[in-house]
C-alpha cells in the first residue's frame, strides 16, 4: 500500500502580517499534480489543517476546493485528524456523512476510538486516528485520574485501539504530538511544545508507521518508524533553511515500510540575510528579492528608517534585526526601558540620532506645545 503522509498546513496563517492563503493555494496546486501522478491508495493529513479555531472564509474554501478534487476527481480516500490549533468540532462537520465518501475526519476525542480498515492486493491494513486532545478531555472520558499529561493520556487512548486490531496485522497510527527529543522551531504554538506536552516514541512500537503531526521541521522521531512530514510551508524565519516537502509511504505485505520524501517549491520561499546597511543598499535587487526576508544589519550606528529603504530592493521584506545596536546606543546612553521614557525625552534621542545636535531648549518648548496641542485636541474630539 502507497499512502502519502502530510500535516500542518496551518490554512489561513498570517506571517508577519501578510495573509498566507495565496502561497498555501499555490502548494497545494502542486500538492494536488503529485497526487495525480503517484496515484496513492491514501492521503494522510495529520493534524493542524487550519492555522486557528476560527478560520477565515477563504482558508476554508480553499481545503473545501482542495479535498473535493482529491476524493471526487481522484478518488483517493483521505484520513484527517484534529491537530491542536484546529477546532475539533468544526473541522469535525458531518463527518459521518463524509465517510461514506471515503473522507474519514476525527476531531473531538472519543473513548470509543475504532481503526479505519483500508485494503490492497495482500489485505488490510489499519490506521488508527489519534486526534489532538489536552489530557483533561482524556482523563474525563477515560475516567482515570491518572492522565496528568499528554504522554499518559496517548498511551491511554493506544491502549483502548491496540485490543481491537488483529494480531500480525498491518498498523499505521495518525498522531498529532510532540515527540520526546523532538527538534521544534518557534512557529509552533508554545503551550503544546515542552515540559509535561510530551510523549514517549516507545508507546507506537507496536505500528509498522507512524504519521505524526505537530512538529514543522521533517524529522524521525525515536528508533521506530515514527515520522514528522513537517509544515506545508516555512512559517518562521526559523524554519529558513528546512526543506518542506511530502513524505510518501510504501507499506508491503509484511509491513516493512519505505519511505520518499518529495518536496514542493513555494511561491515565495523564506530567506534569511545579514550585511551591512549600506552595502545592502549598494548591491541593489537579488535574485531572491521576492521572497520573505529577514534582514540582521550588522551596523552599530543608528540607521534612518532602515526598513523603507531596503524594501526598494527586498518589497516582501517583513523583518530587521539589529543585534549590533544596543538599546544603550538606541537611546543614546539614556539607560533606562524607552517605555518609560515621556514623549520629549524619547523625541529628544531620534533628534541628535538623526542631526548630530542636541535639541535645543527652544526647540524643547516648542515641542512640547505641539505634543499638548495634539493630546487636547484628541481629548476634545472624543468627547
């Protein structure tokens, strides 16, 4: 059996303030050619299908257009599950209707969690869904005050679909969790991520694969066949230097497993440059100009709106680092949080930053009645 494994498409993500939809459509574009070519019996998409609870109206028409291909015009089966930025109900909706058009989706935990049986040429095989649930939703159908985490609330629910699979069988879990020893990035949302969020590898020995969601960087997991497909897209500057991508799975008659990974080319990728601001300047449009871009400015001096003038060059340019600018240098040896610094004091620093002069007295009052000249006519007018 050939299936293919994916997760984390996060639809409807902002990334630094820019709507993601566009990007997302246009992977999935290619998403869609290699299913076509491979032809899979299966399409696993492991957790984290939306960015939010709530997602915007063209995240959903966008997976609304994505699966109804897949199942109508290629009639490959699809198993989706819940992952913990999703709504468990919403993604859930009429999902027992959709099963009978192969799109088998699990949101909200149940205790009663049954396999979804797939047959090739040698026989079934069975995959089991294990969908995001915080450990107090498993404790309370479970009844068992001893899920305290999420590693004994996921050997709790194995331990409820191990008895119902037969022995010798072909088993394939579907989970969306963080990994002991898990490499993770900072796009990942941090209250799942560390601490009592993890799960040991050992409690999937007993699955000839595993298809995991959660962790954006493609990677194994333990010494079993346990894999993190990865994020659709690079969704931080921290993931810059990853290659997204598919993982597709052959699983033969005894359940050795093969795994490829293939990876799909973005819109626009994600990029991470440093030099000095001038010399930025000077070396004018790249060929990577259109891409996301993360400029760290080596400078140590204060620079005049750095961030309008690279975007002559670099117009997706969304963030500037400046490691080499202190906040001491910033606010010209005034040593002390800028938030607590009044409106002159702070106007007073960008003035010599900018002229090389101090402000002088005069020019003081003189700011200073036009900041009360504002602040009173801001005051009058909501009223």
């Amino acid at each position: 059996m050939r299936f293919i494994h994916t997760s984390d498409w996060h639809l409807g993500r902002i990334f630094f303030g820019v709507q993601l939809t566009n990007d997302q459509s246009y992977i999935l574009e290619q998403f869609k050619e290699l299913v076509k070519d491979t032809n899979p019996d299966a399409i696993i998409i492991a957790g984290d299908v939306y960015d939010r609870a709530v997602p915007p109206t063209d995240a959903v028409e966008l997976l609304n257009n994505t699966l109804s291909q897949l199942l109508l015009d290629y009639k490959i089966p699809i198993i989706m599950i819940a992952g913990n930025h999703d709504s468990p109900e919403r993604i859930s909706f009429a999902n027992r209707l959709l099963s009978r058009q192969n799109l088998f989706v699990y949101g909200p935990f149940t205790a009663d969690i049954e396999p979804i049986v797939l047959a090739d040429s040698y026989g079934p095989v069975y995959f089991c869904p294990l969908a995001y649930a915080e450990p107090a939703v498993v404790r309370h159908y479970f009844k068992n005050l001893d899920i305290t985490n999420h590693d004994n609330a996921m050997q709790a629910a194995i331990n409820v679909i191990l008895p119902k699979l037969p022995g010798n069988s072909r088993r394939v879990a579907v989970a969306h969790a963080f990994m002991a020893g898990g490499q993770c990035c900072d796009s990942e949302r941090p209250l799942s991520v560390g601490g009592s969020g993890t799960v040991n590898p050992n409690h999937f020995a007993a699955f000839n694969y595993t298809a995991l969601g959660h962790l954006h960087q493609p990677q194994q997991a333990g010494s079993y066949p346990l894999r993190y497909s990865g994020s659709l897209l690079k969704y931080s500057f921290a993931e810059a230097n990853q290659r997204k991508g598919i993982n597709i799975v052959e699983l033969n008659e005894t359940g050795e497993v093969k795994i490829d990974t293939v990876a799909l080319t973005p819109r626009r990728d994600v990029r991470c440059i440093e030099g000095y601001f001038r010399d930025l300047l000077l070396s004018g449009p790249q060929d990577f100009s259109e891409d996301y871009i993360s400029v760290t400015l080596l400078d140590s001096e204060p620079l005049l709106d750095p961030m309008g003038q690279l975007r002559q060059f670099y117009p997706n340019l969304l963030q500037i680092e400046k490691p080499n600018i202190t906040l001491e240098n910033e606010l010209n040896g005034l040593g002390t949080d800028h938030r607590r610094l009044s409106d002159t004091d702070i106007f007073a620093v960008f003035f010599e930053q900018v002229t090389g002069e101090p402000l002088s007295e005069k020019q003081n009052q003189t700011f200073s009645r036009i900041i009360s000249e504002i602040l009173n006519e801001d005051r009058e007018a909501k009223l």
